[in-house]
C-alpha cells in the first residue's frame, strides 16, 4: 500500500504514518504509553526503540536507493567516514523524493532527500548532516519522541494505562506520528545542531565556509518562487539568513572565512566500461610455391 510522505522541510526531523499498516511495538516502548499519564519516564533506549519502528516503517513507504544508485554511492563516499561520530552510530539512506529535505532519529537513523542532494556539493550536504548528527547527539531527538509519544498518551489515557497494549492500531499509530510531527525542535536546539555542524566541520577539516553557504542556499530559496512554502517549512526555524551570518562570523572570528565557491555536484553512478571483446586473427599461413 503506498503511502504520503510528508516532507516538513529541510535540517526538520520528520515522521509521517499516513495510511500504514498495524503493527506490533515493543513491551519496552509501548510501557512508556502507561507511564504518560504519571510522572512519563522516557529513556534513551524508549526513544531509539521507538525511533526504530518509525524509521523502518518509513522505509518500508518511500522510495529508497539502492546501494548500486548515484545517490547512494555519492552519500557513502562523502559520510562513510563518519558513521560512527560523538559516540552515536549513524545508518544512512537517501529518499528519491524531489523535496529538500534531511532528518535524524533517535536510534541514530540519518534520512536524505535527493532533493537536497541535487542542489548542495559535499560540503555543503556535509554541513546539513552535521546538523542532523548534532540533533541526536544533544538528545533533542529522544526529546522529540518523547514529547510526541507523551501527546499520544495523553489522548489515549484509558488504554494506555492497562500498561499491556502490545498492538498499535492503524488509527493510533496516525495519531502517533501526528504528534511527533507536532513536536518541532526549539530554536534554541536548532542554533545549537548549527554550532554543533560547524564544529563538526572545522574538526574533520572540511571547509567551514559551507555552513553558510548551505544556509544562504536555504535564505535564496525563500526569496523564489517556492518562497510561501520555504517560509511555512522553516517557521520552527531561526531565520535561514542569521544563520548563515552567524556561520561567517563563526569563521571570521576563527581566520577562516573566506567566500565559498559551489563544487560540482555529481549523483549519477559512475559508467563501467563495457568489458572489450576479444578480437580472433587469423594468423595466414605462408605458403610455398612449389617449382
């Protein structure tokens, strides 16, 4: 059954469940549902279970590229690396969707569009993922699961406090990821994911000068012809311009500024050259003439 993916927008963590199936959650996460309505204690581990659930299901909905695409082969060779950063495990996949977009989730998921990919270079795509990573290591997105899956508690009081709802309902799990994507991130944990993807990028030596960059790429897109939908995307957002002037001067203050020249942007899989066929000669054979 194909479902919508809905795209809240770029450096925005994302979870849509618009007509999925039920399905089972753990004891472990779904016990969180009981502790909502009193005192709602939530772990790291509740969030990266729960995480997990929603990051499969959305990947099991959206159209995912496979190991042999462009897209993939471009984001293994640019993060590869940091798979493993700050102590967290990172997967990654790319969404062939046209929307400009990138999430983390709690259980270390990293989700990008190709959208976002056919309009930023590796540097720049690095400086968004950084921001990704600096979200699920500040814990703002154990933070926003909770919050979200609190908001489902709460709607759904009587079942939850059986304690024993090992099942999800397809209308529950609507509701769910409702209230997830209800559950933005603050600005004051978006301006810290930014510091935090700066430092990424002046730590692993990549050009800093791509943060800003990546933001004035965002602030041109407001000012477009998709600007009434860039501006409502971002609204949970700091201003797309402040960020990009507090990255330069981040850099400036470091000695490092200096104005960023867009690199080439490749997604396609490099061409194999079609093995060559091996061509027969006919060795002619001398021949005598006889007297």
């Amino acid at each position: 059954m194909k479902r919508r993916f809905i795209a809240l927008g770029i450096l925005l963590m994302t979870f849509s469940f618009v007509d999925v199936n039920a399905q089972i959650l753990s004891d472990k996460a779904m016990g969180a549902l009981g502790k909502g309505v009193s005192g709602f204690t939530f772990s790291d581990a509740d969030a990266a279970a729960l995480a997990k659930q929603a990051i499969d299901e959305m990947d099991a909905n959206n159209p995912v590229a496979g190991p042999a695409d462009g897209y993939t082969i471009r984001l293994n060779r640019v993060f590869a690396k940091h798979a493993t950063t700050d102590g967290v495990t990172l997967n990654y996949k790319v969404y062939l969707v046209k929307d400009i977009n990138a999430f983390a989730c709690a259980d270390g998921s990293v989700r990008v569009f190709a959208g976002l990919m056919d309009i930023m270079d590796d540097n720049q795509l690095l400086a968004v993922i950084g921001h990704e990573i600096g979200h699920v290591v500040n814990h703002d997105s154990r933070d926003a699961v909770k919050a979200a899956y609190k908001k489902e508690a709460l709607l759904d009081a009587a079942s939850s406090q059986s304690g024993k709802i090992e099942t999800i309902t397809k209308s529950q799990l609507g509701v769910l990821g409702s209230a997830m994507i209800d559950s933005k991130h603050s600005r004051k944990q978006e301006s810290q994911a930014d510091t935090f993807s700066y430092d990424f990028m002046k730590k692993n030596g990549y050009d800093v000068n791509a943060v800003e960059s990546a933001f004035r790429i965002l602030q041109n897109l407001s000012q477009g012809a998709e600007s009434s939908f860039i501006t409502k995307m971002m609204s949970s957002h700091p201003d797309s311009g402040k960020r990009a002037d507090d990255a330069k001067k981040r850099a400036t203050k470091d000695g490092l500024y200096k104005e960023y020249v867009q690199q080439k942007i490749v997604n396609t899989a490099p061409v194999v050259p079609a093995a060559k066929t091996a061509t027969k000669t006919t060795a002619k054979k001398a021949t005598t003439k006889k007297k």
